[in-house]
C-alpha cells in the first residue's frame, strides 16, 4: 500500500531518561493511504482482527492488517464518509456507534462488506451551535448499556448550548440521562476496570492542571460555567453551591458535597498538557505486568501517561507516571485490544504536538522484557507504599537518600490555569524493605492533604544494578488514610 506518511520515528528507539522504553513496548507505524487524512477521533475493536478507526474530518474506516507487520495484508474500507468529528466509538451487538459533535449515531453493515448501510440516531438531545470548541467525546458502553458524553463548553470557557459542561448517559432506548455537571473541556473518556467511569478535561477556567476526573452520578467535577442547566433537570437534584475563586481544590471540595475532586492532576509541563483518551489494562498480562491500570493519551507531548487508583475513604485518587515518549503526533484515542495491542491515533491541528506529524496511527506491544518501574504507589497514614514490577536492590531501596519528595498544589480559581503554589519538602525519614523484595514502605514527615506529591526515586536500582526506567511519580493525595 502507497503511503503519504511515516507515521512513527523511523531513527533510533527513543529512549527515556533512565531506560529504553522501545525494548520493552516497541512501537509501529499502521500506514496509513495517501489519500486519507486520518487526524483519529476514535478507535475501537471489531471482530475478525480488524478495527475501526475515526477522523475529526468526521470520516470512519475499517482497517484490516492493523495487528501484522506485513504491509500486503493492509485495507482501509470507508464504512461511513462526511459526519461530524467524530470523537468516540464504540461496537456493540453488530452496531457501530459513533458519538458526532451534535448526536450520538448507530451504524450497521447488512451485506456484509463492512460498509454501513442502516444509519439510526440514538440521541441528539444536548445543544450545539457553530462554535469550534464544542467537542463531544464519548464512551464505548458501560454495564447496564448506556454510552457516557462529556460535552466541552462553548469556547472553553462559557456555556451557550444546553448541557455544555455535562456528562450525559444516553440509555439503550436512547433517553438522555444528564449525569454529572462541571465538566470544562474533555479530551477523552473511559472505564476503569471496575466500570467507573472517568474523563480527562484539560488546564483552563477551574482547572489550575489537567486532571482525571471520576465521573460519579450526581456531582459536580469542578468547573460551575454550565450549572445553569440545573434549571433544565431533575435527574441529579439542586445545583450546587458555586467555588469560590482563588481557594483551593481539598478547601472547596470539603464545603461543596457534590464536589467530587480529580482523581489525579497531572503537573502541568512536567507532566501532561492536554491529557486525552483512557484505556484501562484488563487483558491478564497480556500487556505488562500494568494489569488493571488505566494508560492516558496525551496530545501536546506526543505520549502516554500510566495511571494507578486507588480508593480512600471512598474517594478515587492515585499515581500517574510518564510511560512512553515518541509517537509521531499528538495522541488522542487510545484503544488496548484483548490480545494485548495498544492501538493510538493523533493529530496535532489545532494546538501543536511534539510528534511533527499531522497525524498517526500507531500500535504498542508488550516484548515479553519486563520494564523496571514503580508498578503502584499507595497512601498510608505516615507516607506511601511502593511496588516495584522486579525485585529490588536492598541497599538502595532500603536507603532513604535514594528518594526525594516534593509537594505542592494549584490556585483553584477561574482564571484560566494556575502556577504551582504552597510548595513543601515532605521528609523522608525511612525507606522499610519489605519481605517480598518488590516493595518499600517509605515513611514521610509532612503529607499535606489535597498536595500534589511527587516522588522521584532516582537512586533505586534492581537486582542487576539497573535504574527505573521511569524514576517520578506524582501522587495526588485528596485524602489521608486514617491510622
């Protein structure tokens, strides 16, 4: 197949700064024909190796071959050409739908060439006009059938369309349900393993960094430009009390009981700048030793991110790690197959990305070698709990000069962003191997409730006397466990 574009570094594997990311998820390109500009929406999994794959230019194929290295086997089919942005898929019982910016669409192929010939509305009962940055992304189904929308404000910053700022679950019957209010400006949305659902909604008005927000039924995620459609439902009950500008996230969330605060920020810059689609690792290892953890696109740095969860007096909040560098744009969704494929696609209009490309499409497979990293990073009452994916070396791990710690948070105001504030040394004051050789309890003097604490872990080696090949963690902690 002719190609216009390389859609991978075909240089060096890019490494990180202390391993080789590619020996343990080497990267490949899915060439992509000269005569599609792809920019990927969506991404979902159909039966017979194939997947489907959407544009923001509100075009869908169906790519065979996207699993091979064999280029002969490659085949793009157009199952359906000119929607709306389409920014989610999901396939259920034979039907593909796609969530357009002004309705969620289902789609079957009746004679069997992967083309669709029935197009049906499942709704379209949220507001749109012409302005650019109405985005609406959607879910693939949850339990009980439904697809979750997370619809981006008017401009980013106002709500001029009814439920700009929601998320809404769209039933099989095709009610919409208004779910969940103070939604700013979505990137991706996706399950974690249990069937929570979570979104990415990106740095601006209320939003000091980018976050990954649970979307519980019934709460308010943050930003109130969009509370005004309260007025249109009883589906959650009253509308909440607004925040007040210039406070702090763990301040307002204590006073506003709806207020669900982010399960993670991710440290603008060092971080994530427009974190984007969610995947959560439930295929038994066949993708790493990262089992039901969630991995993050991300647009502006071209990489993904690696989350891991946990819950504290019933409230969502965790650690996010660098994972892998080097796609060739900006990443947008992200799909992991049962077999273990990571599939990823990007564009860079609109905001730039590191990956020069104007778009991607992109596979990650696990080589079987298994990364040195800090496989999770949990809260206890006097410090965190870290699991390494290999045994450790003892006199490093059990050495607290092998750490260091930092803390700090963000100006939960309207303007737009926020520079890190209220910055901390937390002290750490004993690093506890523990019996298995995987893990390290470190005691820490100076946690700071609803701080950002980010751990680096630079001095730690395994067995062989090697480093992480990811050395920082950034653990957002809303809450402290009791004792």
């Amino acid at each position: 197949m002719k190609t216009a574009f390389t859609i991978a570094f075909c240089l060096a594997p890019f490494a990180s700064a202390n391993g080789d990311e590619a020996a343990h998820y080497p990267m490949t390109e899915i060439p992509i024909p000269e005569d599609i500009y792809l920019e990927g929406g969506g991404i979902e999994v159909l039966p017979g190796d194939r997947i489907a794959v959407s544009s923001r230019r509100g075009d869908i194929y169906i790519v065979e071959g996207a699993y091979t290295d064999t280029q002969d086997d490659d085949r793009w089919i157009p199952w359906a050409i000119g929607l709306h942005e389409v920014l989610g898929l999901a396939w259920k019982d034979g039907w593909l739908y796609a969530t357009q910016r002004p309705e969620v669409t289902r789609m079957r192929d009746e004679d069997g060439d992967w083309r669709a010939d029935v197009f049906e509305t499942v709704s379209s009962a949220w507001g749109i006009n012409g302005d650019y940055h109405e985005y609406a992304f959607g879910s693939r189904h949850d339990k009980d059938g439904n697809i979750w929308v997370v619809l981006c404000l008017t401009g980013s910053g106002g709500a001029a369309s009814d439920f700009r700022g929601w998320a809404v679950r769209l039933t099989p019957e095709g009610e919409m349900i208004p779910t969940c209010s103070g939604v700013r400006s979505p990137g991706g949305i996706g399950q974690n393993h249990l069937g929570d659902m979570f979104y990415c909604d990106n740095q601006g008005p209320w939003n000091g960094t980018s976050c990954l927000k649970h979307l519980k039924p019934s709460s308010f995620t943050g930003n109130p430009t969009g509370n005004k459609y309260y007025e249109l439902t009883d589906a959650i009950g009253s509308r909440p009390a607004d925040p007040e500008s210039g406070s702090r996230i763990h301040t307002e969330a204590e006073r506003i009981p709806e207020f669900v605060p982010p399960a993670v920020q991710f440290p603008h810059g060092a971080l994530s700048n427009s974190p984007t689609g969610i995947a959560a690792d439930t295929t038994g290892g066949k993708f790493g030793p990262f089992e039901n953890q969630l991995f993050v696109g991300e647009q502006t740095k071209s990489r993904l991110l690696r989350v891991d969860l946990e819950k504290v007096n019933g409230v969502y909040q965790g650690a996010a790690f660098i994972f892998r560098d080097g796609f060739g744009s900006g990443n947008v969704p992200v799909r992991i197959a049962p077999n273990g494929t990571l599939f990823t696609g990007g564009t860079n209009r609109g905001w730039g990305s590191t990956g020069r490309k104007p778009f991607a499409l992109e596979r990650l497979n696990y080589s079987g070698e298994v990364p040195f990293e800090i496989l999770t990073m949990r809260a206890r009452p006097d410090g965190f709990i870290l699991t390494f994916t290999e045994a450790v070396d003892k006199a490093t791990a059990a050495d607290p000069a092998s750490y260091k710690m930092e803390a700090y948070t963000y100006i939960y105001q309207s303007r737009y962003g926020s520079p890190v504030v209220d910055k901390s040394t937390p002290a750490i004051t004993a690093a506890e191997l523990g019996a298995d050789g995987k893990s390290v309890r470190l005691k820490v003097d100076g946690l700071v409730k609803g701080h950002v604490h980010q751990l680096t872990a630079a001095g730690v080696r395994n067995t062989d006397g090697e480093p992480l090949v990811h050395d920082t963690g950034y653990y957002t902690l809303t809450q402290i466990p009791a004792g």
